[in-house]
C-alpha cells in the first residue's frame, strides 16, 4: 500500500527506509542497472521512479511506466539522461540534487587538476615501477597554481566553489564564461571573458557546464589549439562536453599539456581507450560526489523529491 514506487539501484540505507516507510518500493537492491528490457517492465504501473545518472529516461520508459507517473527523481544533480520535455508532457515532476554535492564536487576537480599538473600519475606509477632512482632537480616538474590564470567555462555552483577553493593557492586571475556572476566578479575579482579569450590567458582550463545540446562537444580540435600549449583541461561534468578523439590527439600532439578528466564517454571507459595509454591524462570513475556523507544527502534528498511528487507536492529541489 501506498503509492507504488521503482527504485533502479542499491542505495544509502537512511533514503531507502524514508521511500519504505512512505511507498510500496520495489527494489532493484544491485549495484548494477536492471537491463532495460527488466526495467521496462518493473515500472509498468509506478507512480514514482528513484533513478541514477546512469538510466536513460525517454519517451519509450514513461510509457512504459503509464499514465500513473507523476515524478522522476534522480539521484544526481545532471539530469541530461532526463527528458524533461517528454516528462513535462506528461505532467510528470523531475526532481534533481543540487547544493549538496557542490563541495564534494568541487575537492575531487581540484584533486584532479592537481593530479594532472602535478602528475602524480606518472610519479606514482614509477615508484611502484623501481623508476623513482634518485631526487632530480628537473624529474616530474609540472605547473603550479600560484601565479596562474584559471578558466572555468561555467560557473554555477561547482565552479563558484572550485574558484573559492582554489584561490588561497594563489591563482593570479580567474576567467569565466557562460552565466555571468556578478559575486564572482567582486568576490574573486574574476574577469567575464568570451571563449576565445579564455582558452587563449588559461593556464588552466576546467569545464564545470552542464551537458545541453550548447556545450555538447564544445572542448574539440579547435578549443584545444585556441589553449596554451601547457595547458591544464580538467573535466568533472558530464564526458559529452568533450570531443574526446580530438581530446586524445590535442594530448598525443601537445597542443595542450595535460589532462584531468572524472567523467568520459562511454562510461566506464573501455581499458583499451588511447586516453589510458597517455603519461598527460589522468582518468577517474565519476567519484565526483563520492564522498559518504554526500552520497547519502544526494539519496535523502532524491528519496523527498520522490515522496513528495507521488503525492502531488512540489519537490523539495525541482527541474524547473
Ligand atoms: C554526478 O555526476 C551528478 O550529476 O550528480
Ligand atoms: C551544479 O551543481 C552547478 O550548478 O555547478
């Protein structure tokens, strides 16, 4: 009894005890995705859908869900594997997880542009391969912070808090494009700039945009010959951002210097992809927002979106 709910994955305990005790659940308890033809069929009849990034919800699952749906509830706080013109056709309700994992967000992009100009890769790699022989003046230099020029295409709330955050390491300036931010703009004293531009004065450039038919591809052959030869491309938001063949090859050629990426496509990653192969690129597994804390407020929160659409609320943090 109560309203009939799907939940595609294993999740924090604390968000699946607040949809039980609130819905009648089926669980998907896996770690893995049901296989879509699984998935098709147990949401015949739900009236709420508890998702990952990782499911693609289109036309073809709302129908199959049927006319009872009235929310989708990711746990993320992307929704680009949402259709959202097809739910708003529906009157179906798409609730997301913005704020929470904005920190934890934030700490692994910075983790992994330090990664990459660091590169800790290739340390790491050669003292577990006996090729750490001595201390060298010139071994394993990269390109520090202090004194830098930092652009960051997309300043929401991931980017905002990844300039905060890299600020006391001395950053000289920060760039920006896409949505203007008048407190970044007196805060950061960071300077509004078209593409070109930015590209051109980075020394690093960190990608933190939502993935839309705008921004999809937009880091290809010719973003990467406007950058420095040095340059830092770090990618935390969604692999479709990047055109990723243009990517490997700006990186084999040095058009640019180095890259840290924790989103890619497809994911995960075949272990054959060229980009493995590269001393200049360091690849994640989405970890993100992979901290325990924010995990489980991003289920918590994603479990109120979806008590509240079943019964005809507004969501707690709904896709407008
Ligand atoms: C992670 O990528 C998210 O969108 O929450
Ligand atoms: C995502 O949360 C963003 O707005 O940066």
């Amino acid at each position: 009894n109560g309203p009939k709910v799907f939940v595609s994955r294993r999740i924090p305990e604390k968000a699946k005890a607040l949809i039980t005790s609130q819905c009648n659940a089926i669980l998907w308890e896996k770690d893995e995705p049901p296989p879509r033809d699984e998935y098709l069929k147990a949401i015949a009849g739900i009236d709420g859908l508890f998702c990952l990034l990782t499911d693609k919800i289109d036309a073809e699952l709302l129908d199959a869900a049927g006319p009872n749906l009235r929310v989708v509830s990711t746990m993320s706080v992307g929704y680009d594997h949402v259709d959202v013109k097809e739910c708003a056709k529906r009157n179906v309700a798409v609730g997301y997880t913005p704020g929470i994992l904005t920190k934890a967000t934030a700490e692994l992009t910075i983790a992994l542009l330090l990664a990459a100009t660091r590169r800790l890769k290739e340390g790491i790699r050669a003292v577990e391969n006996g090729e750490w022989g001595t201390w060298k003046p010139m071994w394993l230099c990269g390109q520090g912070l202090d004194g830098a020029t930092v652009g960051i295409v997309g300043l929401g709330r991931i980017g905002y808090t990844v300039a905060q955050c890299l600020n006391p390491f001395g950053v000289a300036k920060f760039l920006y494009s896409g949505g203007r931010r008048p407190d970044a703009e007196v805060e950061l004293k960071a300077e509004y700039a078209d593409l070109d531009r930015l590209y051109a004065e980075s020394d690093f450039v960190i990608a933190c945009c939502a993935l839309t038919p705008e921004t999809a591809g937009m880091f290809n052959a010719d973003a990467f010959k406007k950058m420095k030869k040095t340059a830092v491309f770090v990618n935390s938001s969604r692999g479709g951002v990047v055109n990723q063949d243009d990517l490997c090859a700006a990186l084999q050629s040095g058009e640019i210097g180095a890259a840290g990426l924790d989103v890619t496509t497809p994911e995960p990653l075949p272990t054959d992809s060229p980009l493995l192969r590269l001393s200049n690129c360091v690849v994640l597994p989405h970890i993100g927002s992979a901290t325990h804390d924010t995990r489980e407020a991003m289920a918590v929160l994603a479990a109120q979106n979806l008590i509240a659409g079943v019964k005809g609320e507004k969501l707690p943090s709904q896709v407008e």
